[in-house]
C-alpha cells in the first residue's frame, strides 16, 4: 500500500514537473510592436492593427509601411493570406477595400450595403481574388469574385444557429472554412459552403489555422493546440508578465501580443 502511495506521488510530481517546463516555455523573440490585433504572413511579416491603422514591420521588427483611413472607422478584420493583396474590412461603415505588399490602396472601397449584405458578421480571403463573407441576416455564407459577383452559397444555418449565435471569425484553409461561434464551437464547411461538423472546443475569442493544427485563444491566459488528423488537443500557458490580448499561429511559430509587445515561440 505505502508503495503503491509512493509510486503514485512520483508519477503526480513527474506530470507536475513536466507541466510546469512546458507552460514556462521562452520566448523566441519579442518584439516593441504595441497593437490590438496583428496578423502574419507566410514571409513572417507581422502587421499591427490599432484603430483605423495597420503597420506592416518585416520578420526582424521593423517597421515597413503603414496605412490609415480613419474616416472609415475601426479596421475589424485584415487578412493576409495574400500578401499581395490584403483584405480590410471596417465593419462601421460596411466597407472592405485591399491594399498591396506597400499598404497602397490598389481596389476599393466597396461598400456591402450596395450588394444587399448589410450585417458582415465575418470576413476572410480565399483563393483567386475571392473572399467569404457570412451574411447574418440570411444566415449563411456567400462567396465573391474580383468582380463582386457572387460566386458561391452556402445553405442557411437558421436550423443550426439562433439569432444570439452570431460568428466572430472566419478563417480559410486548405479548401475548408472555420466559422468561430463562441456559444457553439468551430463550425467547419467544404470549399462550396456547406456545413460538415462542428469543433466542439467553446468560448474561444479568436483562432489560427496552419496546416493540420489548429490554435485558439480562449482567455487572456489560456491557449488550446487541438489536431485537424488526431484530434488531439493541449493546453499552453505562458509566462508573461500581462494579459494576453490576441494570438497568431503560423508555420509552427506562435505569436502572442499583450498589447505592448509581441512575442514569438515554437509551438
């Protein structure tokens, strides 16, 4: 008895011990980048999002370019995925225009309104020039080409979702659609918009996908990894000396601003 008690207080130590090395994993690089939000491009470019600004700073931190369109509001969503031409949208106004590798404006802008979507609840790029939007007042995805036509549809998800159950984030990978509804979970969709499982992982208030890996935010201190092939999942905790504001995760590198830094690790 008293050695079963103290193999089970070794293995209790060793899980312990293993934890704790691996939430106070370091830093790769910090960088003196202050942002709300930030994205990452596969160049390891690092764009910082304050207000209605959006800085672009190369993979050693410093800066490049910036650009500004305070008449438009807030910046609510940048993607990247396309250095060459990046997505912004303003959710204020309704209004997405696309910058090029300079941050000079080079389409745009268009406004939502003139295409009968007045309620963006999400926005991401995908292939081709085109991009997803979801429409929250129909309840489904809609897909656009360079010319603003729509090109795709997804069916409506009102059999799914309620009106409280509306997304905060869509991200595109790999030919398949991550749809962020903190209440339900990851919704997943084919490259046609329809519906094919949910990631049962909630209250996540934002996400990266890279390759077959998936990360989420899912407090100021508490980051899950959850596996697209295993379905594996683990939680990371980081040493920081502040909250975490928002996350990026990319060619197996994680980034984590507090705001007043960003800091770089393997992951």
């Amino acid at each position: 008895m008293r050695r079963s008690l103290h193999i089970g207080l070794f293995i209790i130590l060793i899980f312990m011990q293993n934890y704790k090395s691996h939430s106070q994993t370091p830093a790769v690089n910090k960088y003196p980048i202050a942002a709300e939000s930030f994205q990452i491009d596969h160049l390891n470019n690092i764009y910082a999002i304050s207000s209605s600004t959006v800085s672009k700073y190369d993979a050693a931190g410093k800066l490049l370019y910036e650009y500004s369109n305070p008449q438009a509001g807030n910046i609510t969503t940048v993607d990247v995925s396309d250095p060459l031409r990046i997505l912004c949208f303003f959710e204020d106004q309704n209004e997405l225009l696309f910058l090029n590798q300079q941050l000079a404006l080079i389409a745009g802008p268009f406004y939502f309104d003139d295409l009968d979507i007045f309620n963006v609840a999400a926005i991401c790029a995908t292939s081709h020039n085109r991009f997803w939007v979801f429409d929250s007042q129909n309840f489904k995805l809609v897909q656009f080409n360079q010319q603003l036509s729509i090109s795709q549809q997804g069916t409506s998800l009102s059999s799914i979702l309620n009106d409280d159950d509306l997304p905060i984030q869509l991200v595109d990978n790999n030919n398949l659609l991550y749809l962020n509804i903190k209440s339900k979970g990851i919704l997943v969709f084919d490259q046609f918009g329809t519906y094919i499982k949910t990631i049962p992982i909630k209250d996540i208030l934002h996400f990266s996908v890279s390759k077959d890996k998936l990360v989420a935010q899912r407090s100021n201190r508490e980051i899950i990894s959850y596996s697209l092939k295993t379905f594996d999942q683990e939680q990371h905790e980081f040493d920081l000396p502040n909250n975490i504001s928002f996350t990026q995760y990319i060619n197996k590198q994680l980034y984590i601003s507090d705001k007043q830094y960003i800091y770089k690790y393997h992951l």
